[in-house]
C-alpha cells in the first residue's frame, strides 16, 4: 500500500507507528496491523482501540475514513499526542485484501462474507477474521479492549452512522466468568450509546438519528455483535458512511467527497478525548507548547540581534587640520610660480 509505506518513510508519523503483519491471507497477501501510540516512557496504563476496515472490499469508502483516522492520530497535534498516551491503537486498514486485489464487491476468495464468519472463523479459510478474533480475546481477558470499531459504507441509507449493541444481558467473559457487557476499564461508560452521541456533535455529516443499536438476528455473527456479545466490549461500533451524502445540515442532498470521509474519520477520533475526559490534558499541553513556543522566539530574537559593530582604526584628519594643509599646499605652489617668473 502506497499509503503506509510513506506513513513508514514520514521522519515525523513513523516514530509513533509501526507496521506488522497481522497474518497472510489465503492468496498470500499480507493483512497488515498498524500500532499507533506513544513511546511508552511515561509509566501511563494503556488501553486497546481497534479499528478495522475494509472487510468488504467493494466500500472504499470506510478506506477513506480509516485513512482519516490514521492521519490524525499520528500527527503532532496536542489532541492526538494525549490520545498516543493514553491509548494503543491497533488498526487492520484491508481486512479482506484478496477481495479487493482480485475485484470482489464483498466476499472474500472463498467465496464468503467474511463479516459473518465472526462466530467461529476458521484459520484456513478465514485467517484475517481468525487472527484479529484471536488478539481481542488476547487483549480483553485484561479487560484492556476500549472500543472496537469496523468501519464499512452503506449503500441504501444516508449519512454517516453506527451500528452498536445495547441490551442488559449477562455474558461469558473469556476467562468463564460472568459480567455485563459493559467494559471494566477506566472510564468507559456503561451505555454504548453515549459515545456516538458525543460524535454527532462534533461530526457535522454524523446522525445520531440514523444509528441503531438493535441486535437482530442476521446480525449475530458480525463482527460488532460477536465482539459485544461473546468477548465482553461495551462500546463495539460498525461505523457506516453512505455511498450518497446526508440528508441533513447545509450539505443536504451532497454526495460525500472524500475530505468528507476523512474528516469523519478525525472526528471520531477527536470525540475519545471528550468521551474519556482528557480534554483537562489536551489544555495543558496546548499551554506547555504555547509557553514553549515563546521561550524559543525569545532566544531566536537574542540570537538574530546585530551584534556590536567595531571600531574602525582609520585615523581620520579634523576638519581644521585639512585646512591648513591645504592652505600650505597652495601657498606652495603660489612660491614657486612666483620664483619661476623671476
């Protein structure tokens, strides 16, 4: 992918990613596994965020977001330092990548949705669903998986939405013991509702309106409700974007352009700082680098001044001296004519 191998060759972006492989795919293709977090050096707990994407290789659209996300969560602002921090994101960009080598509009090369393979995927036939299943259950029997999101476009409903998982059913956490589907993690809030509500006000083509957080029964092998229901993720979201536009707000009856997915992508990304309350943070370092700021000016200012010039050593003649001088001169030179003419 183009993209990645100038995320990798950024001097910037590749020092808070890196790029591994996830697993091979059944063509050989590798499926590729994006980490994205700070250095680790400042003691911090870390959380798990997945995101994936792609899985059906026919909406480039969810690509555009996810590419969106990407760029956002590994540049310098202070939104996104505060998130590396607190935060290891873990993000699968193609989650079907023979589907879309090979021109495929959902279905993998076995011939399969792999999004409702979710329930009991097998390796040989579905190693990108195997291997990704595989990790969150890894990671969640800590409790550390804070939302999971697979990001998808819809080709009958408008706007940009999400899919989530709201009941009060009891399920088997992976270590056999009984919780509810709410996280355990810091912060995380009990109703999967609330964090698409925080994204409708911060993403102007985002309706709470049109999501819907009903689990039918065509649905229960699908990734968000397989990741809800039987690993214990409250907040596990597919993110939608319509193929057509919204239907809402000033860009009613617009087609969606691709800044338009990509801001919804830096959006959903902003909307964790307000959800896990890190806005406090993201306002302190906001002031470190403006103080910071200032202290470097500062002594830029100290190091442009001109400094002293020196004196220079030419002797220069007073004006009274240089008249006498000259008036020698010509007296000189009246004597003489005046001894030639004689």
């Amino acid at each position: 992918m183009d993209y990645l191998e100038q995320l990798e060759r950024d001097p910037q972006r590749s020092l808070t990613c890196r790029r591994t492989e996830l697993c091979q795919s059944l063509a050989g293709n590798s499926c590729d596994l994006i980490s994205v977090t700070s250095s680790g050096k400042d003691g911090l707990p870390h959380d798990e965020r997945r995101m994936s994407a792609r899985v059906h290789p026919g909406e480039p659209n969810s690509s555009w977001m996810m590419k969106g996300m990407m760029d956002y969560l590994t540049g310098s602002s202070s939104g996104a330092t505060v998130l590396r921090r607190n935060f290891i994101f873990k993000m699968v960009p193609m989650l079907n990548p023979d589907g879309v080598i090979n021109g495929n509009t959902r279905v993998s090369l076995a011939g399969w949705d792999l999004n409702r393979k979710w329930s009991s995927p097998i390796e040989q036939l579905f190693p990108t669903i195997y291997h990704l299943k595989q990790q969150l259950a890894h990671f969640q029997t800590r409790g550390r998986v804070a939302i999971y999101c697979d990001l998808h476009g819809h080709s009958i409903n408008r706007n940009v939405f999400t899919y989530g998982c709201y009941n009060s059913k009891k399920v088997n956490s992976p270590d056999g013991s009984t919780n509810t589907t709410s996280s355990s993690s810091t912060g995380v809030k009990k109703d999967p509702r609330v964090f698409p509500m925080i994204v409708a006000r911060h993403a102007l083509s985002f309706s709470f309106g049109s999501c819907d957080f009903t689990v039918h029964k065509s649905k229960v092998t699908t990734a968000r409700v397989v990741v809800n229901q039987e690993l214990g993720v409250t907040n596990s979201y597919t993110l939608e974007a319509s193929f057509c536009g919204p239907d809402f707000g000033t860009r009613k009856d617009t087609q969606f352009s691709i800044w338009d997915l990509e801001e919804m992508g830096r959006s959903w990304c902003q909307s964790l700082i307000i959800y896990y309350g890190l806005t406090a943070q993201v306002k302190a370092l906001d002031v470190e680098r403006a103080r910071q700021a200032n202290i470097d000016q500062l002594h830029g200012s100290i190091a442009d001044a001109p400094s002293p010039t020196s004196r220079q050593n030419t002797y220069r003649v007073p004006r009274k001296n240089q008249y006498r001088q000259v008036s020698k001169v010509q007296c000189n030179n009246q004597l003489h004519r005046f001894t030639a003419n004689r």
